[in-house]
C-alpha cells in the first residue's frame, strides 16, 4: 500500500515541478514565485554587526564596523562606527538621509537594489517590487537559465554571455537573490558585480552572512555579517533621522 501511494505521489510531485517550471519564464514571473515561496515565513526585523572592508589598489585593505538594522519591507538603517558617534544613514521608502555627528546633513533618492531584491521580495506584494525593479532598469522580458557556483540559476535581464547589462541572479532550487550587476553609483563607466553568499538559515528563512563588491574582476568590497538577528522588536523612532542620536537598536 505504501509503495502504491509512492508511485501515485510521484507523478503529482513532477507535475507541480513541472508546472512552476513552465511558470517561470520572465521576469515577472520569477520575483512572484520568490515572494510566494518565503512570504509567510520570512522575517520581518533583521539586525547585525557588520565588519565593512575596502580592497585598494596598492593591495592593502582597511576594515570598519557597522551596525545595521532593516524593517522589511524598505527601511534600513546603518550606524557607522559607535552609536555614540552619531554617524550613518537612514534608508526609508527609497529616500536616503545622511546623518554626521548626529546631525542631517543631507537627503537624496535611493533605491537600494540589494534590500528590494535580497529582502523586501519576499515580504511586499510582488506588483510593488516588479515596479521599483523595472523602474531600476531591468528587463523583466528577459530570463534565461544559468549556472551559479554549481547550482542552476535564473538570471534576469542579459542574454546568455551578457555580463554588461544590468541584470540579477537568483538560485533555482531555493529561489534567493546572489548576484546583481549594474553601473557603478560611483562610475557609472565601471561595473559593480555584487554577490550573496553564504547564506545560513535564519527563523524559517534565509540570510547571506556575506557580500562581495567586484569592479574590473577584482573585490573592491565586502561585507561580513555576525551577531545575526531576526524578529527583533524595532520602535519606529529608529528610522527617524531626526532622532538618530537619542534612538538606538544595537546592544
């Protein structure tokens, strides 16, 4: 009886892979099947030590440490050095506001692609996140099969050996996020390859406790994350630039 059950599970198994297969074929397709694969189990609140690093060109590297916390979906706040300092940003909604010596010094427009598609995917209505991506540039009608670190890979907005035009990774199997290229915010001349990696398993989801920032096939950047962790309790007033110096989350 149970080996019957098994011969009749099977064919139901292919087809349902069979079916999210056929599904995925642009890009659209791919950022919906992301948010519905994590969205009752992703977390909400992210919080981490991160241990910044600068590649230079003479060969040597400097490191400092960050503290950053994330409301999922959009707000992201980065504390650069001691609390104490009052030095970071305040990422909110795609605004970003500069605070020095706990003082705005400044505010722009900011979409940071690495939080929408890393994170905000797979917490935000699909619609939402399709139109910031495609807002960014990407071309949604493009998907193509790929291999990442030898696992299959999406790989949306280049054709097969395009590795100039701007266009975003994501693992077939688990459907998280590894890679985007995209123009420099510093040179926009040059290209920035950013990776996701290492991920380890975090409240029910994933997390990369890894970033890599590769310019002219070199690492220019990185990012290691400790001190991970999720559902965090966040007040409000911590993704208010106003009250950056008096609000803190880190320990």
């Amino acid at each position: 009886m149970k080996m019957l059950k098994r011969i009749l599970l099977f064919p139901a198994l292919l087809m349902c892979s069979l079916a999210q297969a056929q599904e995925i074929r642009t890009g659209d397709a791919l950022l919906r099947a992301m948010h519905d694969r994590y969205q009752a189990t992703w977390y909400k609140t992210l919080t981490f030590t991160q241990k910044s690093t600068t590649y230079k060109p003479d060969g040597t590297s400097s490191a400092e440490t960050w503290y950053e916390a994330a409301m999922l979906p959009g707000k992201l706040r980065i504390d650069i050095g001691p609390a104490s300092n009052g030095n970071g940003y305040v990422l909110v909604d795609g605004t970003a506001t500069v605070v020095k010596d706990g003082k705005v010094t400044g505010t722009f427009p900011l979409v940071n692609i690495l939080l929408v598609l890393g994170f905000d995917v797979y917490t935000q209505d699909p619609e939402t996140t399709i139109k910031v991506v495609k807002g960014e540039g990407y071309d949604l009608s493009k998907l193509r099969e790929d291999t990442w670190e030898g696992h299959p890979a999406y790989v949306v907005g280049a054709d097969k050996g395009d590795l100039t035009s701007k266009q975003f990774w994501v693992t077939k199997d688990t459907l998280l996020f590894v890679r985007v290229i995209e123009p420099s915010r510093g040179d926009p001349k040059k290209l920035d390859d950013v990776r996701f990696a290492d991920y380890q398993p975090l409240a029910g989801a994933w997390v990369a406790a890894r970033v890599e920032v590769h310019s002219e096939d070199k690492l220019v950047f990185s990012e290691d994350y400790t001190d991970i962790q999720a559902n965090v309790k966040l007040a409000p007033a911590v993704y208010d630039p106003q009250q950056f110096s008096t609000t803190h989350w880190e320990k």
